[in-house]
C-alpha cells in the first residue's frame, strides 16, 4: 500500500456499487423481486398455470371412459390437500350403492394425471363385497389432479377429482 492511498475493504465495494445501481435507477431499490419478470412470477404463483394431464393419462382414461360420459356424485375421493412426500400419499375411496345384484358397483379405477404411469390401481367389486370402498397409500410424482372413475353394474360411469399438492415428488422419471 503506497502512503496516502487507501484500500477499500469488500464490502465499501459492494456498498457503493449498491448505491450507484440504485441511483442509476432513478432511485428505485434494487430487489430479486422487482421488475416486470417478479410480477409475473408472483401472479404466477397465485393462480398457477393448471395442469395439463400426460398423453398416458389421456391414454388410460380413455381405456375407462371409452365413449361414456362419467357423472359427477355418489363417489367420494379423499386425499390430503398437500402431500409433504409424494412417496406416501393416503387416499380413501367410496360410492354410494346398495350393492345388489342389479344394481352394484363392478369396479373403480384410480388415475393420476402426471405420473410416469397413469394407471394407479383397478379395484373389483360384487355384491358380496357389501360395499364400495377401499383405503391405500399410492406415489404421486408431483402436484397433480387424481381421478376415480367408477364402473356400475348397469354401465353407468361415476367420476370423483381432487388436485394434490405434491412437496417432494414420489416417483422416478419415466
């Protein structure tokens, strides 16, 4: 260090090179947040962008579907609201029926919307079974809408969605 000349320390730098970008614009802090990009990252994350489902969803549901025309009601399907790990996500099924030989629920197929493999479960029923409902834990590769689709006795199609969202996703790459 030569006499009279002194060394500024780092963070003199980084101060004063704060100042300068802040008076270069017009006075305005300078966050990661501001600019024309942050408003539309945060609009973003307030009403995000739905989902849309995979080719193997659209596939599978089509598979179930064919050229029905799936009712809403009668069917519940229950899952948490946000999954913190999507490796185990509980959910709960049931549709209303009386379970008897003309009129019973044949079977409900489990569907997600964005994981590597649409078809989660097929679940088969009689009248024996007493009723229509069934408890387990399924993966969930990310935030995602599942569907239930229920098949009557008669052909009748129910349907029952519910989004998850998905912390840690559960499931590997395709």
């Amino acid at each position: 260090q030569s006499p009279g000349r002194q060394l500024m320390d780092r963070r003199t730098v980084l101060t004063s090179a704060g100042a300068l970008a802040l008076t270069a614009l017009g006075g305005r802090p300078v966050t990661a947040a501001s600019g024309p990009s942050a408003s539309a990252a945060a609009a973003a994350a307030a009403d995000p962008a739905p989902l849309v489902p995979t080719r193997q969803f659209e596939d599978a549901f089509a598979r179930v579907v064919g050229n029905g025309t799936p009712i809403e009601g009668r069917m519940t399907l229950e899952l948490p609201e946000d999954a913190e790990n999507g490796n185990i996500v509980p959910y709960k099924i049931s549709v209303e029926s009386p379970m008897t030989e003309a009129d019973h629920i044949a079977r409900v197929h489990l569907l997600s919307t964005q994981n590597p493999q649409a078809s989660v479960a097929t679940f088969h029923f009689t009248p024996l079974s007493g009723k229509a409902a069934v408890a387990g834990r399924m993966r969930l590769a990310k935030t995602q809408e599942v569907v239930a689709v229920a098949l009557t006795s008669d052909n009748t199609l129910l349907i029952a969605r519910t989004t998850v969202s998905v912390g840690i996703g559960g499931c590997g790459t395709e």
